[in-house]
C-alpha cells in the first residue's frame, strides 16, 4: 500500500531519451520476437530507472546516464549477447528442426525447378560415377534415373522436346516434382511459422522472402538458361551413362 | 584495479549464484550488492550481467519471475534453482581448489581449507 502510494505521489521522472534510444537501438538489433524484445527492453529501462533515482539535477542525471552507457558497452555487442541467452533460453528445438525443415524444403525446390545447369552437370558426373562403380544394377539404374529425373525437369520447363526422354524417366520427374514442390511449399510455411513465433534472423528472413520470388522468376521464365545448352548438355548424358558402363563391365571382367 | 575479462567472466556466474542464495534480486539491486559485498572489487559491467543472467538461466541454474519491487515499480526478480545451488556447490569446490594451487605457485601460504586434511582444523 505504501509503495502504491508512493507511485502514485512520486512518480518517477521519465527515463533520459538518450538512454531510452540506446535501449530501442539494442532491442532492435537483437531482431528477435516482439515479446522478447519488450521484455528486455521492461528491463533495461527499469535498470535506467533504479540507477537514476535520487539524483535529481539536469546535469547530475546526465552524467549519470553517460556511466551507465558506457558500462553498458556497445549496443552491437550487448544485442548479439542477449539475444544469444534469450535464444538459449527458448526451448530451441523446435525452432532449430522448423529451421532444418525450411532449409530442407528450399533445396527441394531448387532440385524441383532447377536452379542451375552447372549444379545438374555435377549431379551427371556423381550419377555417373555411381554407375561407374555399382556397374549395371538397379542402384545405377536408380542413380541415372534420379539425375535425368533433373534435365527431365529441365527441358519441360525450358521447352525441350520431351519426346526425346523414356517414360521411366517422366514418371520419376512427376513424382519428384510433386514432392519437391509440397516440400518446398511445407518448408517455406514452416519457415514463416519460426519468423512469426521465435522471431526473425537476417538468414530466415532471406530464405523467406528470396525463395518465392526465385521460384516465381524461374517459373516465368524470366531467369531461363539456354535451352540448347540443356539439350546439349542431356545428350551427352544420353552417350556418356551406357559408355561408363560397358568400360566398368569389360573391366570386372 | 581493472581485471582482465576473462579472469572477471569465469567467476562472475559463481560470484552472481552465491549473492542470489541470499533471496531473489532484479538485475540493479543485484549488481549494486555484488559490488558492496565484494568491496567494489567484482564490478559487473552492466554489458555483461543482463547476458550473464540469461545464460544461467537459460541453463537452469536461476528462474526469473516479474513481481513489483518495494518502490512499486515492477522489475524482473532472478532466484537461484536446486540446480543453481548444486552449481555454486561445485563451483566453489573448484575455485578453492585453483585458489589453493595458485596461493602455491605464488610462494603464497595457502588458507587452511574450513573441511580440513588429515585431521587438521
């Protein structure tokens, strides 16, 4: 009761707008959730506040306010630690699975659209290496389907002739395309769902909003490579895979 | 005396659990008595005590709850867990143990341990 009163009665003077703006400063570069970030922003004003009381003067307050910057050191710093220790905080496996989730999702995509012709030319060579060792198996078999499962992707969305591939290879594509995008579109919402609930780090925040948008180009079309580099590129696979095969068959032989 | 931080940042969690055995403090009233217990020789920069207290309780070892202080005004009061307390056990189990080594290699002669050795009071 007393100390109500004395709240009521006495109450404080507002927080210097210096030491109020250094609080907003550490509390937005921490970037985390917005209760978080209110309830370190509670405290640190609060801290302000006890250090304060009693000096009553102008420049006393000042002077004040500068020692307890500069104890408190630099906000960059003091942002990254807190936000260490409050992550630690949060029981983090959720936020660390939906994280490798998202992460999962997105490379699905890029397998599913196809990112690069580079990365799918290593992809041939790992298949074909693959091959090279299992010789011809189902695991080979599976291996090469797996990799022109990819240019399969390719020349539908960077108009190929799809004539030129086997049905084996189409059904592979549909399969894994399907996945690929519900992976994708389960990362992406996962993604969103840590943003929302633990609060945003730069890297969530781009894989958030970058992968939609790279999705969107490539599906327009807008960021197509060549496609008779893919053409090119798909033939020599054709050549290459039996070629590899028959060398590791005459071999064991 | 200005210490060197990282002598500073390995007894400060130690140094934080044992004032917190005393009763629940919010983070001022918590730097301000560790300084006066320790005649102004542990003082915890403000940059790193905020930090300190999350990470241990992060780690279990004290539980933070908002209730309002004697002035009225609500702050954030940190008290020590079992967990906690178990820490601080060892701890200064260990710290006895390096003060001891350490008191050796300087020439220093050692502070007779309060359990003592071989009968020893």
């Amino acid at each position: 009761m007393r100390g109500r009163t004395a709240t009521t009665l006495d109450a404080p003077p507002p927080i210097p707008e210096e030491a109020a703006a250094f609080v907003a400063r550490v509390t937005r570069e921490m970037a985390s959730g917005r209760q978080l970030a209110e309830e370190v922003r509670r405290e640190s004003l609060g801290h302000f506040e006890d250090a304060l009381e009693g000096i009553e003067g102008l420049e006393e307050r000042a002077a004040a306010v500068q020692a307890l910057l500069r104890d408190f050191g630099d906000e960059n710093l003091l942002a990254a630690l807190i936000r260490r220790g409050k992550r630690r905080c949060e029981k983090g496996t959720p936020a660390s699975l939906l994280g490798m989730a998202m992460a999962g999702g997105v490379f699905c995509l890029a397998i599913a659209l196809g990112a690069n012709p580079e990365v799918f030319t290593y992809v041939s060579v790992l298949a074909w290496s693959v091959g090279l060792v299992l010789g011809p198996s189902l695991a080979a078999h599976g291996a090469r389907a797996v990799c022109h499962a990819l240019w399969v992707a390719r020349a539908l969305f960077f108009e190929v002739d799809p004539d030129s591939v086997s049905d084996f290879d189409v059904t592979v594509l549909r399969a894994m395309v399907q996945r690929g995008y519900i992976a994708a579109a389960g990362g992406l919402l996962l993604g969103l769902i840590v943003t929302l609930r633990y609060g945003y780090t730069p890297s969530i925040m781009v894989m958030t909003l970058l992968v939609p948008l790279w999705a969107g180009l490539i599906s327009e079309g807008l960021l197509r490579p060549s496609a008779r580099r893919v053409e090119i590129l798909y033939g020599l696979s054709e050549l290459a895979v039996p070629a590899c095969g028959t060398a590791a068959k005459g071999e064991s032989v | 005396m200005k210490f060197e931080r990282e002598l500073l940042k390995g007894v400060a969690p130690m140094a934080v659990l044992e004032v917190l055995t005393r009763e629940p403090m919010y983070g001022y009233q918590l730097s301000s008595i560790l300084a006066e217990s320790s005649g102004e020789i542990l003082n915890l920069g403000r940059g790193s005590l905020y930090p300190l207290l999350y990470n241990l309780e992060a780690k279990g070892y004290v539980k933070a709850k908002e209730r309002a202080a004697d002035s009225g005004r609500k702050r954030r009061y940190y008290s020590i867990t079992d967990r906690g307390r178990k820490q601080l056990a060892e701890s200064r189990k260990q710290w006895a143990k390096l003060r001891e080594g350490i008191d050796l290699l300087f020439g220093d002669t050692p502070q007779k341990p309060a359990l003592g050795r071989g009968g020893l009071a």
